[in-house]
C-alpha cells in the first residue's frame, strides 16, 4: 500500500509539473504571437506611412507639373462653332483677340483645342499661347470683353475649381465685413486683414462720442440758452436803473 501511494503522490506531482509547463508553453506562445502580430502591425504601418508619403509627394509634383502645363493657357467661352480645320478656329481666336484692341500674331498662339464632346451650346476652347506674358496682357485687359457674348478666364484643373467654388464663400463673408480679399489660384488672400479690428474701434469710438454729446449742440438747447441770457440781461439793467434812481425819494402823487 505505501508503495501505490507513493507511486500515486509521484503521478500527481508529475501532473502538476505537466500543467505548469504547459502553461508556461501556452504563457510563451500566446506572447509571442503577440510579439510578432504587434511586431507586423507596425512594419505595415510603417510601410504604409511611407507609401502614403510618397503618394502624396508624387500628387504634389504631378499639381506642380499640371500647374506649368497650363501657366501660359486661357479658356475662351461663347465663341462659335463651325470651324472645319485647325486653322479655322486658330484664326477665329486671333480675330476675337484683335477686334477687343489687344495686339496678338498667329506665332503668338502655341495651340488652340475645344473641350468635351459637341452639344447646343459652343465648346470651350483651351488656348495655350507662346509666352506668359501674353496671357498676363489678356487678363490685365479684360475690361475690353464688358460689353461681349465672348469671354476667357484661367485654366484651372478641376481640384483647384472646386477648390476656389469654396473660397468664393469665405471671399463674400470678408468683403461684407469690410476686407479686401482675393483668391490666387487655390488659396484666400486677405490683403487687409486690421481694417476690421480698426472699424469696430471706430464704430465703438462714434458711439461713446455719441452718448457724451453736450446737449449744445442740439438747435433746440441754443435757443433756450440764448433766451436764459436775454433774460439775464434785462433784469441785470433793471437793477442797475434801480439802484441809480435817487434813495428814499417818495412816489409823486397822482392826486
């Protein structure tokens, strides 16, 4: 009997040295699983903040790119259609530019190309032209076109438009309080950005000089001041004639 219940107290203790190795086995593999999934989960973020990085920095230069490619470009609007060769609608762009007084020769013009597909209304037309310079003289005239179904603004890519249809927003905000604003290109341009803190000064200093007014100033309050004086006068020159008159002289009789 003493030789099974030591066998059995050596079974149970081997048991027990079984279980804590199999959790120390399960304690071990649980965290180094957890390790190498935490261990992963940074490598791929970290790749994907790099990959992230370079995305944006590949946008960045392909705007900057876009952005030369149409430096020297304008957008002509309202310009009819029915040209039926290059050169036809070259020419067209040429004599729009001409008849509104702003000199332009055909070298001038690097290329000319309307957008999007045929439809009721004229196609715009995208003109690229050989210098910056020219494209500036167009825009600084723009005041010859006041009076024409034809006009020309910028060549914005369609990110910079959206962009700019929710800065005009803000623009009419900043003029209604006063501000002179502009957007360049993608971005919102206060160019007097204290006139509104010297406006509410001012509003603020107008109103205090309002609430000490002297009532001087009123047409009303003159007058009754100038009849006080008058009043003033006449009984100041009574007295006098009072105390002129001879003392204790008696009051001729009437009889």
């Amino acid at each position: 009997m003493e030789d099974l219940t030591k066998i059995l107290k050596s079974i149970q203790i081997d048991l027990a040295a079984q279980k804590r190795e199999m959790k120390e086995m399960e304690t071990n593999i649980t965290s180094s699983i957890n390790n190498n999934i935490s261990e992963n989960f940074k490598k791929m973020e970290q790749n994907y903040n790099q990959l992230n990085e370079k995305i944006q920095n590949h946008e960045n230069i392909l705007d900057r790119m876009e952005r030369h490619i149409r430096k020297r470009n304008l957008v002509f609007f309202g310009i009819e259609e029915g040209e039926k060769s290059y050169h036809e609608l070259e020419n067209k762009i040429l004599s729009f530019i001409n008849k509104i007084n702003i000199p332009c020769e055909k070298n001038e013009i690097e290329s000319a190309k309307r957008l999007g597909k045929k439809r009721e209304i004229p196609r715009p037309i995208t003109v690229t032209f050989t210098t910056v310079g020219k494209k500036i003289m167009l825009l600084q005239n723009k005041k010859n076109i006041k009076n024409s179904t034809i006009y020309y603004k910028e060549d914005y890519p369609q990110k910079v438009l959206e962009k700019r249809k929710q800065l005009q927003l803000e623009l009419i905000k900043y003029k209604s309080e006063g501000l002179k604003a502009i957007i360049k290109y993608d971005k919102l341009i206060i160019l007097n950005p204290n006139k509104s803190d010297k406006n509410q000064n001012s509003q603020q200093h107008s109103k205090k000089r309002n609430l000490h007014t002297s009532p001087n100033q009123d047409g009303t309050s003159h007058e009754s001041q100038a009849l006080k004086k008058n009043k003033i006068t006449a009984f100041m020159r009574q007295r006098k004639d009072f105390e002129k008159s001879p003392k204790n002289e008696a009051p001729t009789s009437s009889i």
